[in-house]
C-alpha cells in the first residue's frame, strides 16, 4: 500500500442532491470513494478490453510490454477533473501518457482514451468549456489535446508541429552541401546522415497518432499550467524551470505573450489564482509571489521558509536536523491551493513544501498571516469538500511510508491513514474525525484488489521482478518527491 | 581543455596583459586566444548572469556614454529599495533596440554600430571566450575612437537568448533583431535547439515592437527553409518580399560583414537570406 500521490474531489449535485466524489491516486491505481459511501479501484482492468477494441491504434511495441510477464503498470502524476464533472483525467509518469476516464453513475471509471505523448507531461489542466486539455511537458511545450478524441483520429496526419516529417521520410535530402561552412562536428552528422540514407536507413520518429495542436513554448521544463478567463479573455499561463511565469492568450490566439511575471529567483512549480483573481506562486524560493499578473507586476512576497523553520524547530524529534545557520535553508514549495470559498472576502490559499509534514494557511491580509498546521506525515496533496455555506473541508493526502520530513528513509510505524482531514472555522483549522471516520476504507485500506508487487519482498521475486520493482520505486518516489530536483545544481557545465 | 595547460596559460596571460598593459588598450584582441567550440547546449544550466527583470538589468556598465550621471549621484542617499531598482531602468537615456543573437565575434555588430550611431547595438553570445573577445574588441574600439566617441552604442553580453530574452528586453523595445548564420542542428532530435522554432518565435514577437523585423541569413538551404516555414507559420509575423529585403540597408552588411558570411564568401557557398516583420497584434478573438 503506498501513499496517495494525488488527489481530487469530484462535487456534484444530482437529481437536487449534492453529493462529492474523492478520487486518489496510489501508485498505479486509482481509488475512489463517494459522499454516499460508494468504493471503487481502477487497476487498469478494463486496460486489456480498451486495447483489444483499438488494437490498430496502438503501436506494435505498446502491445508487446503489456502482454509481458513483467508488465509494470505506469504511476500516476497528475489528476485533473473536468468542469462538469464527468471525467478523471491522468496522466501517467512512465510511459508519458494522457488517459481520459469517464466516472460512471456507479461510480465506475471507465477509460475512455489514453494518448501517449512524445515528452512526459509535467502538468494538465482543462479549458472552462472542457473541450480541450492543455498538456505542459518535461520540453517545454503546451499541446492542445481534445478531451474527447474525435473518430477520426486513427488517420489523422498533419502534425501542426512537425509539419516536415512527412516530407523528411519521403525522401533525405541533406542538409547541407559540401560548401556549407561549419564546424566539424556538423560536418560528421551530415556525414553520417548521408551514410545511412543510402542505406536506406534514415530513421524518422512515427508521429503521434492522435489529434494534438502545439500552442505554445518556453525553452525550459515546464511545471505548471493554469487556464483562467478574465472578462471574456482566454489566457493561459505557463510556468517553468528557469523563473519564468509567463502569461499567454488562450487558444486561437495562444501564440501571443501577454506578458511575464518576473521575482522568482529559483524554479517556480506551482501556480495558484485566489477566488478573486490574484496568481500566487511558488518553488524554489523561500516565498511566495503574489501578482497582479495581467499587468505582471509583483505586489508582495511572503515568506514561508520561515514558518516552516520555525515549526522544525518545535518537533523535538525534527529540531536536530535542522542547521545551526539556517541563512542558506532551503525549500521547495509543491503545492498551493485556493481554498473554495474567500472567507470575510480574504483570499487565502493551502500551502505544502516538499518532505515537510505540515501545511501552512497564509491568509493575504497586510500583512500577510502565515499559519501552519502539523500532520503525521510529509504532505502529498490537498482537496476540498465545501461541507456547508461556512465550513470548507480540506483531504490531506500524507506520506505514511517514508519519515517525517524525509523522502527516502522508510518509517517503522507505517500504520498510519493515508489521508488527514481538516475543517475551517472562524479561521482555524482543526481536525475533522468524522470525515477521517468516514474516509476509513480509502486511507488505510484501498485499493482491495491488489498484487502487492510493490510491497512483496525481493527474495519472493525473480530477478527482473526485483530490477523492475526498484525502477517502479524509483519512478514512484520521483512522483512524490520531484520538486527539489528542479533546482539547478552550480557549477555543472561551464566550458564545454 | 584538459591536456593544453599551454594553452591556457597563453591566454591567460595574453588576456591579463590586456587589462594591465594601458598601451594595449586600443589595440584589438586576437581571435586566436578566444576561439571556442562552435556549439553549446541551449538547454542545459550554465552559469548565466542575468536580471530577474529588464527594470533590474544594469546597462551602465555597457553603455557608459549613455548613463545619466548626475541622476545617479543625487540619488545615492537615503533611498529606499524600491527606488533604487526604478533608478537602474531609468538610469539610461536609452534603450537596446537593435540585438545581434548569437553574434559570434561580432562582425555584424562593428558593421551595424556606425550605420546606426543613435541607437544602442548590443550583440549576445552564449560562449564565454567569445563573448571576451567581442567585449575587448569595443573596448578597444571605444578607445581609438575617443575623438568621434564611435562605438559607445555597441556591447556585448554572455546570455542565452533562447531562454532569457524576457529577463533583458521589455515588451516590444526592439526594431531589429538578426539571427545570423545559427548553428544548423542537423539532427532532428536536436530541432528544438534551433534559433527559430514556433514556439520561440513567440518571445521574439514579445521583445519586438509591431514594425519591427527579424533578419536571417544562413548558408544551410533546409535550417533557411526551416526558418521561413517557422516564421511564415507564426501569425505575428510576415516575411518580406524579395525586393523589400533587397532595400534594407542591413542585408547587404549581414551578408558581407559576419565571419560566417566571409567564410561562404571565400568557399562560394551560397547565403539565403530572409526578413520577417512583426505584425501588430490582432484584437481578442470575443472583441472583433
């Protein structure tokens, strides 16, 4: 059983009732569990039925890893839910891939597509009127995928981003004559180029097979990205590895750059927008940038490493590993959230940082309140259940299988729910043991169905089972854990 | 390089003689203790210098003939923070308005610097000893010129345009931009590293103001196609017609004046030239 990556709250009301739906996301598996009691594991078990209906879609070598021994189910990285709440869309981390799920009234998921990209998505998000996912990757790029994939797609050809390929598998043509003047290394690929299309073997990556519009750019691994209308105006705001927030117009016009959001110093990985329209972000730095981002201006900065410095320095179990200096103490912020109501009309947002079992409730007032809140575990991810008009919810998805504030080292007292739960009132968060209590079969004992692969011990298992566990677990913890990894380490390459 | 501590020592000894020797501050550096391979990698992390911001780019030290001195001076005391930010952006009596992307050892640059005596040139390269080399080079130049004070409008700077163009130039402060003889990357796994890609012609379309143009050259038919096919693509811009470009008065010296271009020159290769203007920006698809 491992930690719940990501999760999300589905809230809906049907036939006048109004009812939410939480969907986790635990390794390779997905869980759900329904205002009304309801249960449900999607373990990719109607993956094989999907393939068998679509087999002309799917590329020879797909087929041949699923029906392998071996087989490994990808991770889940990412989790979105439509504006009607009709579907689930994930992404899974290992084979870069994009599935769309439709919730069933059972309460079933049943996949409905799944598009594996060229580049691992790093971020998801849905445009208002669900039409289209925007698809942020590991290159850089924001593709435009529709949510539901059209009939048509099968033969779909022209690439609106490779629109030379065809061409290029036609017929070689080298670049370059013997005239062209450049370095030698050129020269040799030229060269070799030359060489093997005269074999005949002149390699062409095969194009993605489904519909998918390339919108936008940065030269930079992409972290997140927001879709948000503002008076009857699209944007669509990007942000990446390298500092940059960057604010784009939403499609058909994704091409043009409104502006960017400059102060951050280190990585951004997260964006957030208040209920009243403020984007606060954050990564790497010890703060959060709060911006007026139409106009990108900077309006504030507020400090978070400080809280989380502060409440370390209280764990008597936690306050030795920090450093006497702590000037140089660095955070990773890994998510924000907006809470779903502004209470007294203060904006106000959830924040989480990478490996720290807390999460800290900064209210935007001036000056900006910063308060944290401990949990039992490092915190993963936060939804919301707005229960009433005045109490707003909040699932905590807490790391039960590594340490306190560490993200390698396993903890003995593994136990422990999966998930916290936590209500506001008069702006104060405590803990909400009924939720928890209603919560019980999703914390500590969903998925039912399980091959405990990742949990069986490696004497148990052949070796292969044993290497492709450990990648498993690593692609897992690269999941929980990604963030810090965004910052760029001094010194790698200067003169090459 | 490992292997030619020679080398090295010679350089470093010819590039401190520079800064020490006073007689040598007119005469121009010497390509040969600045060449450095031809590639670099636009994706990984060097050790880049640059301003979080256009407002916090310091170009005084670039432009010193165009700093407003006393300005500076009255300010120093009792100023706050705040203030001293908006004192470096305006702290010049102009702005860049023509960039030389990846401007090797600046032959366009010193081409372009008298043409345009008003406007600041500032060429940007992304090898360190080449980037030295061009920044000796004005250095040197400023100093033969002292009389004319020709070259105080062209520098040079160490950046990675591909990544970092927001971080030195406002929105739409540019007239000129010229993407002269890029590395080609023929691999096409590599494609995404080329100056011009669809997405990146976006940020270009950002720094440059309506009107303003993008000027490529290359000797490389598929990376020149490539560059049309890029840019005619990308809604923000529209290529000029053949005889347009003829009569702009920059083509001639981009096609004379870069070292690339006298290397074709000297192996009768062929340069393939072409201009694309930024087109203003259309209203919002819902406010036709």
């Amino acid at each position: 059983m491992v930690p719940y990556q990501c999760i999300q709250v589905c809230e809906r009301s049907t036939n006048g009732s109004h009812e939410w739906i939480l969907v986790g996301a635990s390794g390779s598996k997905l869980v759900i569990q329904s205002s009304n009691g309801a249960t449900r594991t999607w373990a990719g078990e109607d993956k094989y039925m999907n393939l068998k209906e679509n087999e002309t879609e799917e590329p020879p070598e797909k087929k041949v890893k699923l029906s392998s021994p071996n087989e490994y189910s990808p991770t889940f990285s990412c989790l979105a839910i439509s504006n009607d709440k009709q579907y689930v869309v994930a992404v899974t981390a290992e084979d870069k891939c994009v599935r769309v799920f439709q919730i069933n009234s059972d309460y079933h998921l049943h996949e409905i597509s799944q598009r594996c990209m060229a580049r691992r998505p790093c971020a998801i998000a849905l445009t208002s009127d669900d039409s289209t996912i925007l698809c942020a990757d590991k290159f850089g790029d924001v593709y435009a995928l529709p949510l539901i994939s059209p009939a048509e797609d099968v033969h779909h050809e022209s690439l609106a981003d490779e629109p030379n390929e065809a061409a290029t598998q036609k017929q070689f043509v080298p670049a370059a004559s013997l005239l062209t003047v450049h370095s030698g290394r050129n020269r040799k690929v030229l060269e070799e180029q030359i060489k093997l299309a005269s074999k005949g073997r002149m390699k062409t990556k095969e194009p993605l097979q489904f519909k998918h519009e390339l919108l936008l750019g940065h030269v930079s691994m992409l972290t997140d990205v927001v879709y948000t209308t503002v008076s009857g105006r699209n944007y669509i705001l990007t942000s990446d590895r390298d500092e940059h927030i960057r604010v784009s117009r939403g499609p058909p016009q994704a091409h043009i750059i409104e502006c960017f959001c400059q102060g951050h110093e280190e990585f951004v990985s997260k964006l957030c927008l208040t209920t009243s329209g403020f984007l606060i972000s954050g990564g790497g730095d010890p703060y959060l940038c709060v911006w007026d981002w139409l106009k990108g201006r900077l309006l504030e900065k507020i400090c978070i490493r400080t809280a989380v410095i502060t409440f370390l320095g209280e764990q008597p179990e936690l306050a030795s590993t920090l450093p006497h200096n702590t000037e140089g103490f660095k955070i990773a912020i890994s998510g924000i959230w907006s809470t779903p109501r502004n209470y007294n009309e203060v904006n106000e947002v959830l924040v989480v940082c990478e490996g720290v079992p807390a999460f800290f409730y900064v209210r935007l007032e001036s000056p900006a309140v910063v308060e944290t809140v401990p949990l039992n575990g490092n915190a993963l991810d936060i939804a919301f259940i707005s229960a009433s008009e005045s109490i707003c919810t909040a699932v905590v998805a807490v790391d039960h299988m590594h340490k306190p504030w560490f993200t390698t080292e396993r903890r003995a007292d593994e136990g422990r729910g999966r998930l916290q739960c936590f209500e506001c009132r008069d702006g104060r968060w405590g803990q909400d043991r009924k939720l928890e209590s209603e919560l019980e079969w999703f914390s500590r004992r969903a998925p039912d169905t399980d091959g405990e692969r990742r949990d069986a011990g490696p004497a148990l298992l052949a070796d292969d089972s044993v290497r492709a566990r450990q990648k498993d677990e690593k692609a897992f913890r690269d999941v929980l854990y990604g963030v810090e990894k965004l910052r760029k380490r001094s010194g790698a390459d200067e003169q090459d | 390089m490992p292997g030619e501590p020679a080398k090295r020592q010679k350089r470093e000894q010819y590039k401190k003689s520079l800064t020490t020797d006073e007689s040598k501050h007119a005469s121009l550096p010497q390509k040969k203790f600045y060449r450095q391979r031809a590639h670099a990698n636009p994706f990984s992390d060097h050790l880049l210098t640059y301003p979080i911001s256009p407002e916090q780019m310091d170009w005084s030290t670039h432009y010193p003939a165009y700093t407003i001195r006393n300005d500076k001076e009255e300010n120093v005391t009792g100023d706050s923070h705040d203030q001293v930010e908006t004192r470096s952006a305006n702290g010049m009596k102009k702005k860049v308005e023509i960039a030389d992307i990846g401007c090797g050892f600046g032959g366009l640059l010193f081409a372009l610097a008298p043409m345009f005596p008003e406007t600041l040139i500032l060429g940007i390269e992304i090898r360190t000893s080449v980037t030295e080399y061009v920044q000796e080079k004005v250095r040197a130049l400023r100093t033969q010129n002292k009389d004319t004070g020709g070259f105080q409008n062209a520098s040079c700077i160490r950046a990675n345009s591909m990544k970092f163009l927001p971080n030195f130039f406002f929105k739409a402060q540019l007239g000129k931009i010229f993407l002269c003889f890029p590395d080609p990357h023929f691999k096409q796994r590599k494609h995404k590293a080329r100056i011009v890609s669809y997405t990146l012609n976006s940020e270009y379309a950002y720094v440059l103001r309506p009107g303003g143009i993008v000027y490529t050259i290359t000797d490389v038919e598929d990376l020149h196609n490539w560059m049309v096919e890029h840019f005619e693509r990308h809604p923000s811009f529209e290529r000029l017609g053949e005889e347009e470009q003829e009569n702009e008065e920059c083509v001639a010296v981009m096609r004379s004046e870069t070292e690339e271009g006298k290397k074709v020159e000297r192996n009768k290769g062929q340069k393939f030239v072409a201009l694309f203007r930024r087109l203003d920006d259309p209203p919002w698809p819902s406010e036709h």
